[in-house]
C-alpha cells in the first residue's frame, strides 16, 4: 500500500515523466511518518514494541500488506496501482475505525487523521489519471 509511492518514484522518474514522478513520493514520507505515530500508539496501549526496521522490512512487509505488489514500470500503471493500494488502505483504516467505535477516541482520531490522508492521496492519483 502506501510504501509503493516511493518505489514508483524512481521508474517514473527514469521514464522521463518528470511532473508526475516528482509528486509520486510525497506520500511515502507521511506514510512512513504514520508508521512511527501508530507503533507509539500501539505500544502505549500495551502492546510490546517492535523493531521498526522489523515492521518495515521489504522481507516480512509483502506478507502483511493488504493490497498485492505491482512491478509496472510504465507511469499510468503505476499510478493505477498505488491508487488501488489507497482504496485498499482506505477501507482498512475505515473497517478499524468502525471496530474501535467510541472505545479509544484518541486512537480513532489518529486513524480519521491517516483516513483522511489516504483519501486525499487517492484523489490525487484519480486526478492524474485523469490527465
């Protein structure tokens, strides 16, 4: 899901589409900002800590991933697959958000914020799909 934004960056980059590529990796690093925020929530709700390079290593990250990895090297592919990774992360975050309910509001609010940034970077893709 949204690790792949900065995997595209490079290819897309190399495919000369410069307009397009230079705005693939700008949600990679909220991505991996919203890692770090939520492993600080988990593990002050009382989960044990893990190693974040542990939690985003390319070995184990695959096999937790909700969406499937997409090796396209063409740009509109590209985009079409990390947009389908933000409808996937969309209705992640959307299904745990409703399964925490009124139970912890400082969690939920940190997962509406991520919600929101996943609808804002899925509305981007679809808009330079549209171009």
């Amino acid at each position: 899901m949204p690790f792949s934004s900065s995997r595209s960056a490079r290819p897309a980059r190399d495919a000369a589409s410069t307009a397009s590529a230079s705005r693939l990796p700008s949600s990679s690093g909220s991505d991996s900002g919203k890692t770090a925020v939520s492993q600080a929530r988990v593990c002050w709700r009382g989960s044990p800590p893990q190693n974040s390079a542990s939690v985003t290593s390319p070995d184990t990250l695959l096999s937790r991933s909700h969406a499937a990895y997409d090796d396209a090297t063409d740009l509109k592919a590209m985009i079409r697959a990390n947009l389908i990774a933000e409808r996937v992360a969309i209705e992640a975050y959307s299904q745990i958000i409703a399964l925490i309910g009124d139970k912890d509001s400082t969690t939920r609010r940190l997962l509406e914020d991520i919600l929101s940034d996943e609808q804002e970077h899925a509305e981007e893709l679809k808009d330079w799909l549209a171009d």
